[in-house]
C-alpha cells in the first residue's frame, strides 16, 4: 500500500491543508515521506459530524456485529503484513521484534475485546420487575442497562506506535463500548497511523458500519487536539503521554459548557521497593534484573521502574553495585524521537544540577544520533522528601535509588509518592510482616501491584490494571489496558414501565440475549 | 436526645466558633434553637485527619462487619422515634407522612446496600492465573479486585432532610464502598443533621470502628464545604443541589493538585413528551394526573416535571385546559426555606417577565409564608429553541408546556434539551413508530426514561439511574439512587503475583467469600 499523506475521514482520504508532518526515522534523523499536512477546524467539523451521525446506529449494532467488526480490524492489520512493520520500525526506532510483538498485542487485544463484546457483562444489565400491590406504593418496572458515552476522541501515544495509537487499547476499547472513534495520531509515526487507519477504514467498509465510526486526523501542535477535545459532539477522550500535554487536554475537556470525561494516563516513576530479607539474599541477582527491566525499549515504559527505595547498608550497596555495573555495560538504544531524546537528556541533567542526587553509573555512550545513555543515580530519604523535584519522571531509561535510614523512614518515602501506575516489592518469606505493612500505603498509590517481579511489560488480559492515582492517570476508577477498560465508556440508562416493543434486546422480558441479570436482587445462572 | 447545637468530629461533639446558623421553621418563620456554630479550618483539620486515620482499617473490615454497621445505623436512626420526625417536619415544612415516609427510604437503602455489601460482587473479583509456560512470554498470576478510594465528603441536600442527607444515599454508598464520610451538613435543617450524626456516631461505637469511619459538621457560606473538598486526604465528594453550587464546588475539587471525583446532582426539568395518540385518548386524563406529580412536595424533587413537550392543535388544548384547571385548584404549600421560596418567586417572575412564556394559570396563593403558588406556563417551540434561559430550572411546582408544529419540530426540541435526570413519554399503541425514533434522543439526554409514569419519585433499587448527562449531574456515568451508587467510591487495584499470605481475602486463591469470579475469562457459576 503507497503512503498517500491524507487523513481519513469516515471513507474519504483527505489531504489537510496546514503545514505537514513529517516523520523522522530516530535512528539516522532522516525525514520520512510523505509529509502529513494537518486538519483544519473545518475538518474537526466533518469528523465529528459523522461520528454523531453515526452514533445512535453503531452503539445499537448487536453485540455479535461489533465483535466480528473488531475481529476484521484485526484481520486487516495482520493483511498489511511487512509494510506496517517496516514502517512502524523506521518511524519508531524500535527493534523489528518489538514491533512484531506489538502487533501481536494489538490484534490480540482486538480479539480480547471482541470476546467481551459477546459475553455482554459490560451491559451490566438489572431488572427490577413491576410489584403493583406493594404496600405503601407500587413498584413500576425498572431496567438498567450500559450504553455507549458518545463519539470518542483518542491521542496515539508515541512509545507504542500500534498497541496504544490508532487502533490500540484506548480506540479498541471505545469501539467495544459503542462509541464511534476519531483518532489524533500522534506525529511520530504519522505513516504507521495511515496504514492502521486505512485497515480500520476498510473494516468499517467491510461490515456495513455508517462510516462515521471512524476517522483519522493529523496535525501538528495542540491545534486538532485541543478543537476534537472541545467539540460539544465529543463524549470523551483517551490520551496517553506526558503530563504537561495531559493536564492541558484535561483542562480543555473539563472547561466545556457540557465538560466530559478525559482518560490521560501522563506519569509514573513506578517505584521498587527492596525489602531487607530479599536484599540480603540476591542483591546481586536483583541489581541485573533490575537493570534489564530499566532497559527494556530504552526505558520508554509507562512502566519504567524509575525509583529504587531501600535501606540504607552494605547490603543495598551490593545491590547499587551490581546495577552500576550492569548500568555501566548497558548499550545505547535509540529512542522514539529526536524531543523524547532530547526531554530524556535535559532530565538526566536535572537529576545531575539538582545537588541532590549522585550519579552512580552511567551506562554506554550513543554513536548515532538519539541514542539514550543510561544512568543510575543515588539520593538519601531525607533529600527525597525534601525534594519533590526528584519525583519527577524522567522518561528513558534512567533511575534513582533513595536509600532510607530505616523501615519507618521507608515507609515515610512510600507515604510521600505521588500516584503511580505500579508498585514492586522484592521481597522474602521473611519479608511479610514488613510488606503486609507496606502494602496499604501501596494500594493507596498504585494500580498495579507486583512482587518479585519488575513492572515493564503489561499483559492485556481481564485482572490487568493499567490506571492509578493521579498523576499516573487523570481517572483512578478505571483502566487504560485490558478488557475492564470498556467501563470508560459507558453510562448506565434506567427504562420504567418500557412496553416491550420498545425495549432493546438486552433488557427484553425473554432475555434474548441470555444475559445473567441482576434480576430483582438475585444473579441469574 | 437534646440537641446541643455541636459538630460531631469523630467519637467528639464539639461546638463550632463561627457564626451559629439556627433552622426557620419555614411554615411559621420562626427561629429553631439551638444554634449550630460552623466549624472553622482547624475542625476541618480534625475531621479529616481522623477520617485519613480510619480509612486503611474502615476499607479493609469484612463484608460482614460492614453490612452490620449500615444495619445498625438504620436501628439507630429508628431508635430516634417521633423526636426525628418531629425535628424534621419542623426544620422543612415537609408533611409528618412524607417525613416518616422518607425515614423508611433511608432506613430501606441503609439495609439495601448492607445486602449489596454482603453480596460482594462490587469487588468485581478478576483472576488470569499464571501460565508459566505461555508462548513467547509466560503470564503473571494477576488478580483484581476494587478498592474504597478514600475519605469522602457528602453535602446534605435541602430537600431531602434525611434520605439525601446526613445518613443518606451518598452517605450509605460510600460507607458501603469502604470510605470514611464526613457530612456538610445542610444549613436549612441542622436539628435533623444532629439527630441523624448521633445515630451513626452511636454506631460506630457499637460496631467497635475507628472514630473517624464518620464526621458531621456545619458551617454557613462556602467556608467548610470548600476546604473540605480541598483537603488532600478526601479522595471524593458527594452534592445534590443548586447548579451554582454544584459547579462552583466542583470546580474546586478539580483545581486540587490532586483533582477529586465530584458528584453532584444539579439541575433537571425532566421533560415529559405527550405523543398525538395518547393525547387524543386521554388528555383530559393526562392534564389532572400531570399536575399531581407537578405539584408533589410542593414541586421540590429533583424529577419534578418542569417541561411538557407536545405537537400544537385541539388535543394539546384539552390537555392544557386540564391541566390549568388543577393548577387554580392546587392548594398553596410550604417550601423548604425562605431562600427557596424567594428563588422560586424569582424564577417565575423570569418566566413572565421573559416576553417569552405566556402564563396558563397560577394555584391558590399562600396565606402564610413561604408557600409555593403553582404555575403554568406556555411557549412555542420556536420561542423555546431561541431562549436557552426558558430551560431554567424552576425549583418548585412551575412547569412550562412547549407546543411544537409537528413531529420534526417537537424533536427538534428533543434534541436541544440539556442533560436530564429523567425523560417520560405519554404514549399509546399508536404512538409506538413515534416512540420509537424519539427513544434514541432521550437515551442521550437522559439517565431514566419512563412510559407512561410521571417522574416524581425515585424508587432505590438494584436498576435505578438517579443521574444523567450534565448539568443534570457532573458524571453521567454514575447513579446516585439505587445500589450501582456504590461504584462511585471505587477504583481497582491489580496484584501481580502476590504471595498467598499477602492476598487480600477477597481474591485468595481458595475464594473464602465466594465469589463469582472472573476467572481466566470465564464467569464462574
């Protein structure tokens, strides 16, 4: 398929008229044709009237009908075979078997949603039938079921070009719910987006869908961005990157006449604590695998472990060593773009002037352009909690070690976190009574919660949560990855003393889709 | 019980050091001892500093102890005897029946979410166990389940003295999901709020909780309402009130460093469509029962009928003739407080002064103070689409017909109302085609659609949605009515390979609660 450089807006390519996109291949700093010129406010407009045009049809497509529809996505991304690979490799910097593996996921979670499409949980479906004798008053008939927020607006992430951009978990989600989609691509990998779009497009085409359900838009600057977020036809929003950009979209979306629910997931420093019995027993074992998981796609995880917390001795200091170690051998990789490179840099010096943290390792040096040095660094509790600056994330593959006097002043760090994502424990057997104290401060702090493992790398599955308080997301009730992430987009609608013929399937008397409802206070088998 | 006038900050009364706000017996005007001196920024500090001191141990008792707690409150509120209800009547105006009435709503809800407590599946238990030989990648043993997301501040509602207030339904759902509460009370009914705080505060002594599980305090102006919001330790908040208020406070709860999920319930009309056929054949009928409901406590619910939408001709004036008749017939009634009545006066005189409205009829004037006089009130839907200032809402028993040319135009008029609590079609057989179109517009204005009803009164049940797009609430995702109220103080946590003895109960591998789980994707039976 030829890269034409137009945006997708329901079944038309449209050439935008502001000034192109281009993306740049961070391994060499060479431009990538073609160039994507951005939308217009006019184009805003189109989009978003087709995907209210769209709505009421597309939320009320039977749940089979969205399950296939999401299945076809999927089988027209794996239909564009090598070319998606190449070009999302060339755009992103990212190893060929990342990118594959990406794609994997993001069919994969297609799938995953489409199963939940079909099981109809999400409708969540209650039935309180008429009691017309009920002493003092009557009961009417009451019905609740979910229906779909309304057209959707997602932001592609630039640290994954297929499972979090324009056919990943925000837009996949959105789909399942009901709610039409318009994706803000993100400039990175501008061609990555035309090829995903146009499989989504040809799945719209495919299963008869009004072609509102999907448009793609690009463009540069805030522009696009900050006019989708404020179109009184857009229901929602999921966005995912940093937290200056969140916070800004999130004000947007919540200064609206009618303001709506924003979805960012921004920021996490996803921090380790080191229990003492563990560090006792592997600090060594700990320290490498810890830079392995620091390292993994040169630290551009949400879920980068960047804090290390631990008490202060020779046994943390057997772990510090291993790390630096393993810090010093770790290669350059290049990172996702010239900014993220350059925003990674201007952190790592931040840490190095803030006098408060000292460097412990450096890791090996670049020799083409954009290429993230590690670094490990090193603070005290006391410099820690005096210093909300050392909290900040620094997105690649940089961490920061805070050595605490003692469990109390450890759990003092923990206390003094921000929200994050997740939160790891290495821990012993005879580390319980010290993790079972920790663990509330924890759960008051993270989404995820590990133990003996490290926290890059996210399954997409039904117990996953990808969320957690602010500033991790702008919405701790919900999720971002896995299949409870369909709850984003929906909203519950009570039906009183509906006549049959009016009522949608799923809240009919026969129960036609055999749904096990919360039938007048008891769950149905 | 004497009423001392105090604050009840944890186990402690204590005796605010601000101005004292004192009740008006709004049928009299006379002033209510004692005086309720509002509490200043250091109560403020106290409550929520005790509440923080709770949550972990409050979030973490067992479903058992937890419904037992609602239960008891419930006893202990009915312990209270004549001297509530008495209290209550004098502090609202509000009829004995409608009083002893409500006591058993909030009696009934209280023992409604113990049951939804009990049965747990508000947990919304996830497994994905491990597979440890999984191609390319083993999987983790993830587990899920939902979490209390912190102390919550509940705003007691003036025209619900006890089923929207201090022990309330945003009360009872967030005591249910795990989170301490700490109750503004409202400035109109304080008597009551004390009452009602010394029950709970005699409940959680009972049931051996920390002291902080619950507060009560008072305060005129915004003083205490904001800073309680504002405190970093209230994770979320509860309103039912004024669309000014509402907004105002939360807008504060988004400006935090921290921004907070804040529910209020706001402003509705609740349109009520009547379709040709069902006009035709009852609108004589119709006209006497509408103005029943319009004028039901003195037209202060939140689902009190303030719109009627109906096709111009011979059949719309039966109904109007009707209708007016009962409107001069209609006895005046007492508001809730002189604000109210003076902001009902207001809004009325809005409405004849609007150019806009003309007047149908008025009810019998009052002849004591503070007495609704209910109106009628009619417009065109060109007027209507024109004058956004017409979809005011009238708090009180005014309502406002709209006469439309035809089937496009009512419609139109649909489809330019604001977000609704509730939405009700009068319709016949006939009318099927017709309810049918207009269905999918009112699933997006409105959060309970009803045939045939009329939407004053809101039953608490398992498929009530008491809530609806703004400004009918702040988060349309959300009910606050009916057990689904409990969702709102949730949030999930996820836990990645935790040891056995670190796992919460609820997601223990044995399921000591059984649950239905989710279990590797499947529902277990």
């Amino acid at each position: 398929m030829n890269l034409t450089g137009e945006m997708l807006i329901g079944q038309k390519a449209v050439k935008g008229s502001r000034d192109p996109i281009h993306a740049i291949n961070p391994a060499t700093n060479e431009r990538l044709e073609p160039g994507y010129a951005g939308g217009t406010q006019a184009d805003v407009e189109n989009a978003c009237q087709l995907a209210w045009e769209a709505f009421d049809r597309y939320r009320e497509t039977s749940l089979e009908d969205r399950a296939t529809f999401l299945e076809t996505i999927a089988d027209e991304i794996e239909a564009l075979g090598d070319a998606l690979v190449e070009r999302a490799v060339a755009e992103s910097g990212l190893p060929q078997a990342r990118i594959q593996g990406e794609r994997g996921r993001t069919c994969g979670q297609l799938r995953l949603f489409a199963k939940t499409v079909r099981a109809g949980e999400w409708l969540d479906v209650r039935v309180d039938p008429a009691m017309p004798d009920r002493q003092p008053m009557p009961r009417a008939d009451l019905r609740q079921r979910h229906i779909a927020l309304g057209p959707v607006v997602v932001f592609g992430a630039s640290n994954f070009p297929l499972a979090f951009s324009v056919a990943g978990g925000d837009t996949a989600s959105a789909l399942a719910a009901g709610c039409p989609v318009i994706v803000k691509a993100h400039a990175a990998h501008p061609g990555t987006g035309e090829l995903v779009g146009r499989a989504i497009q040809a799945a719209v085409k495919k299963c008869g869908l009004p072609e509102g359900v999907f448009s793609l838009m690009f463009g540069s600057g805030r522009e696009v961005g900050t006019a989708l977020v404020s179109d009184e036809r857009i229901k929602a929003a999921g966005f995912t990157g940093s937290r200056s950009g969140g916070i800004a979209l999130w004000k947007a979306a919540q200064s609206r006449p009618e303001p709506i629910p924003f979805y960012a997931e921004m920021s996490s420093i996803n921090p380790v604590f080191l229990l003492p019995a563990a560090l006792k027993a592997r600090g060594e074992e700990m320290g490498k695998a810890f830079v392995g998981s620091l390292n993994m796609g040169a630290g551009q995880f949400c879920t980068n472990p960047g804090l290390v917390i631990a008490i202060k001795g020779p046994e943390l200091d057997v772990f510090i060593k291993a790390a630096g170690e393993a810090v010093k051998e770790s290669s350059a990789q290049t990172m996702l773009t010239p900014g993220i490179f350059e925003a990674y840099e201007n952190g790592v010096k931040s840490l190095q002037d803030s006098g408060k943290a000292q460097e412990v390792a450096r890791g090996q040096k670049g020799e083409s352009p954009n290429q993230c040095q590690t670094g490990l660094f090193k603070t005290s509790a006391q410099d820690f909690l005096a210093s909300h600056a050392l909290q900040d994330e620094v997105f690649g593959s940089t961490s920061l070690v805070v050595e605490c006097a003692d469990e109390a002043e450890l759990k003092k760090v923990a206390e003094h976190l921000e929200g994050q994502l997740t939160a790891t424990l290495q821990m012993d057997d005879a580390d319980l009574d010290a993790a079972r104290k920790l663990l509330p401060t924890l759960e008051r702090k993270a989404g995820r919660i590990l133990v003996n493992g490290w926290p890059t790398g996210v399954e997409v599955c039904d117990a996953m949560v990808h969320g957690g308080p602010f500033p991790a997301t702008s919405d701790s009730r919900t999720t971002s990855v896995g299949t409870a992430a369909i709850f984003r987009f929906l909203r519950p609608v009570c039906y009183q003393d509906l006549p049959e013929g009016l009522l949608p399937d799923a809240i009919k008397n026969d129960n036609p889709l055999k749904l096990r409802r919360l039938l007048d206070g008891k769950r149905e088998k």
